[in-house]
C-alpha cells in the first residue's frame, strides 16, 4: 500500500479519470459496445489495478518493474473486460484498434509513475547545485593568479596552430613536440590507452591535437587526466563546437539545403548521443566520433573534472581550451540531460526546495556559474549578460516564459504560489543584502512575480521591487496578490513584455 494516503488517492483517481476517458474515446474504435458498459469496464479496470497493487509505486524498486506491471496487469484488464463484453452478448472484436486503445492506456499510466515519481519518489540531485555551488566558489583565476610560462605556453601554442595547423596530427606533433617544453607530452589520438603511457613520466603538460569530438568517454578521459597531471597541471585540446559547425555549414551549403543539412546533423550527432532510446544505436554507428558538444558544455566537463579555465581561442573553425588542474574531479554519478530539470531553490523559511523548469541551458553548464558571472556580470533585470549557456531553443522559451510553465507543479505541491518573488539559487540569493534576505524567507515564492509590475533593470531595483511586494503582502496578502496578479497580466499581454 502506498504510505500516504493523499498520493494514494490522487493516484487512483488519475488512473480512474484516464480509463474512463480513453474507454469513452474507444467507442470511436468500437461503435458496436454501448454507452452503458463503459462504466462497467471502468470499475473492472481500477478493481483489478488496486487488488493486484498496480499503482503501489513506492512499492516497486526499479522503473522497470513499474513498466512490466503495468502491461501485466493492463493486459489482464483488457482480457476481462473483452469476456465481460462477451458474457453480456456485446460483440467486441479484437482487432488492431483494441490494441492500439490498449497501448495508449497504458503509455498514459507509465506517464502518471513517471510524474508521481519526479513529484514524490526520486531525490533529485538539483543539478547537485548546492555542492556545485561550494566546489565553484573559487572557480574563477584572475588573470594574475596564473604563472607567467602558462600564459605564455598558450599564446605559443594558439600562434603554432594559426600558422601551422595539425591536418595530420602525427606529423604535427613530430615537428613540434619539443617546442612546449621537456614535460610536455603531445597526443595524437583520442584513446585511453595512449593516456595511459603518461603515467610515471613527470608529464605535467599535456597536448591532445586529437579531436575532443572524438573522445568516445570524454568525462572518463578527463577524470583519468586529472589522476595523471600534478597540482597546476596544465592540458590543452581542440575540436568543432556547435556554433562554428552551424556557422559552417550555413557557409558551405546554398540557402534552404543548408538548414536541412543542419537539422539533420543537429539530430544525429547531438540529440541522438543524449537519447536513452538512441544513443546506443549512436554510439553502434560512430563509435563515439564525431559528436557535437556546445562551448559551454566542453567547458563545463572540464570544470567538473577538476580544471579550470586558462585561454580559449577560434583556430581555423576549431575551438582549442587550455585548462589547470586545480581540484580534484567533481563526483557527480546522475548528470542530467533531459528536458525536464528540477533546480535546488531557496524556499520560505529557507528551506530548500526543488524546483520544475524546462531546460534552457545546455548540459553541464551550471558548473561554469561563477566563472560566466564574474566574466560577464549582470544586465538589465539581474540576469547573467551575453551567457552563452543558453540554447537558441532556450532564449525562445525564455522569452515567452515558458521554461517556468512547469513550477505549475511546485504550486499543486505547495512549496510555491501564483504570484511571489521569483525563486532564487543559492549564488544570486547570496548577492542579495542580508535584510532582503531575511524578508525574502518570509514568503513563499511565486510563479508570476512583482518583476512584471516594475520592470526593474539592476539587481538593487530588483531588490527594491521585491521589498514593496513583501511588505504589502504581509500586511494584505488576498489583496496583494489579486492587484499584483492583474498588473502582471496587464503587462504580459497588454505592453508585451516578457522574461529575458
């Protein structure tokens, strides 16, 4: 049995209002069954489902078991409900259409767990936000916190690869292996195994002119990395990241051809590797080469794997990064890269709550928080200026507000209202000053905030805006949060603003 009896109701009650209305829908599949029977099936269908504990989720300790159970006992139903029909003289035939409705059930109920479980079962790690944000801190080497030789290695190798880049990067490597110093190893493949006969040399710069696109376990051979170079290490790679490959080849395709060519090696080479239901068929294929990663994502990696940023550069439609070791890798077991993302927030009373949004950002970009902040500071509004981690399709969903569609959920789960201040990470809560912090915990934040009323464009009329809100929110909640409800509309659909 489920343990609490709320998310058990609410559970039998989705699976009641799904079955009734695909049983209905279905009478367009089977115009013979009447109207009359359908409830009849409907009582069949949930009996079965609570005495065999189909929806006792907490129960099952694998999502497999979850999706076995549920064609299981779903086929059982449909069987009853056929010899019922029959028992009754109603002429169900058992043809592609009653598959097809059976089918969709089911999809229907997989779906439910899989909610039921984000909402309730699984522990998000929140993009492990909270540690991240610790193991970050300090992510971030001034320019005069880096050794002179470094800075002059990588301005030695960007100048090598402009004027003589590696096409063949085993002759690249013969005619310049000993003009980055005795400790430098030069690599020319993307494999392990050469990685491997670095260990025990007193290597403590490593160049790969192999492709990082290449790297079949790319975290796997960062982290190795990391265990072979000493403290300040240094490693330098190069390969083709998204924009560029876009640019490209919108540059080598005439108009129209290019954006299907485009569409095309968007889906195969970077949707495709991050697809449960494709990568292993990606990954068959390629052999792990040739992916596509963001800028942000590739920075990321490195960042999470123990490096820290030193130069970047463009060379000949390649982007080449040199990076020091500076800490140990990141240990982060679950990295998110689906659609859906629950981030770690701050919540009334501080407590820290989880909150639903559809990702904007590409993967691994959280690691790179403080090193973007510091880079580029604040724009208008409060928000991270010319952030790069932000997908073309998240600038759109940002822009229509439909990244924050699913804190719908935080407000039927009660951690979050319709209208309050916007919930913050711990990074930008920190920026605020200790008394807005502290009026700040005294509400519950809100889907729809006072942001919309005011348009602040610092982050000290951000605070101001907020302060006004809170303060008259205390005083007259009901009434705050109908007037402030209607202006955000106002401003919304009326002046046509919206989240940048």
């Amino acid at each position: 049995m489920l343990q609490n009896k709320k998310q058990r109701l609410v559970i039998v009650l989705l699976d009641l209002l799904m079955a009734l209305l695909t049983l209905l829908i279905s009478t367009a599949f089977t115009a013979r069954v009447p109207y009359w029977f359908w409830p009849i099936a409907t009582v069949i269908w949930l009996s079965v489902s609570i005495l065999l504990q189909k929806l006792n989720y907490t129960g099952y300790r694998h999502s497999r078991s979850v999706v076995f159970m549920t064609f299981f006992v779903n086929a059982l139903n449909f069987l009853l409900i056929y010899l019922v029909a029959r028992w009754f003289g109603i002429d169900i035939v058992m043809s592609w259409k009653f598959i097809v409705l059976y089918i969709i059930m089911t999809v229907f109920e997989i779906v439910m767990y899989a909610v039921y479980r984000r909402l309730y079962i699984v522990e998000v790690n929140y993009y492990e936000e909270e540690k991240i944000g610790k193991y970050t801190a300090d992510s971030f080497q001034r320019e005069s916190d880096i050794d002179k030789d470094i800075k002059d290695g990588a301005l030695l190798l960007f100048n090598t690869l402009q004027s003589d880049f590696p096409d063949n990067p085993t002759q690249w490597a013969e005619r310049h292996a000993n003009d980055f110093g005795e400790h430098t190893a030069v690599l020319t493949t993307p494999t392990m195994e050469e990685l491997e006969t670095l260990c025990d040399k007193g290597i403590d710069k490593v160049l790969n002119i192999a492709k990082f696109n290449d790297i079949r376990y790319i975290n796997r051979y960062f982290i190795r990395l990391n265990e072979i170079l000493p403290y300040k290490g240094v490693f330098a790679i190069g390969g083709v990241v998204s924009d560029v490959r876009k640019q490209t080849i919108y540059d080598t395709y005439p108009p129209v051809i290019r954006t299907i060519v485009y569409v095309f090696d968007f889906i195969w080479n970077r949707l495709f590797p991050k697809l449960v239901l494709f990568k292993k068929i990606y990954f068959a294929v390629t052999k792990g080469k040739h992916r596509v990663f963001p800028r942000s994502e590739i920075m990321g990696r490195l960042y999470s794997c123990g490096f820290e940023i030193v130069s970047e550069q463009v060379v000949n439609d390649h982007f080449f990064v040199v990076v020091q070791k500076t800490k140990p890798p990141f240990d982060d077991k679950n990295p998110s890269y689906g659609p859906l993302i629950r981030l770690r927030r701050v919540g009334k009373g501080g407590k820290a709550i989880g909150v639903y949004k559809f990702r904007t950002m590409h993967a691994y970009s959280e690691y790179l928080q403080a090193y973007i902040y510091k880079h580029n500071a604040l724009q208008e509004g409060g928000k991270i200026a010319d952030d790069y981690r932000v997908s073309t399709f998240g600038h759109f969903m940002r822009k229509y507000w439909l990244d924050e569609f699913p804190m719908i959920l935080n407000i039927l789960k009660g951690d979050m209202k319709l209208v309050g201040v916007r919930p913050l990470s711990n990074h930008y809560y920190s920026l605020y000053t200790p008394e807005m912090q502290e009026l700040r915990i005294k509400v519950k934040p809100g889907l729809l905030p006072p942001f919309y009323v005011d348009m602040p464009k610092t982050l000290e009329e951000v605070q101001e805006s907020e302060r006004k809100y809170i303060e008259e929110y205390l005083k007259h909640p009901f009434r705050t949060d109908w007037h402030y409800f209607w202006a955000i509309m106002k401003t919304i659909f009326i002046k046509h603003k919206h989240s940048a």
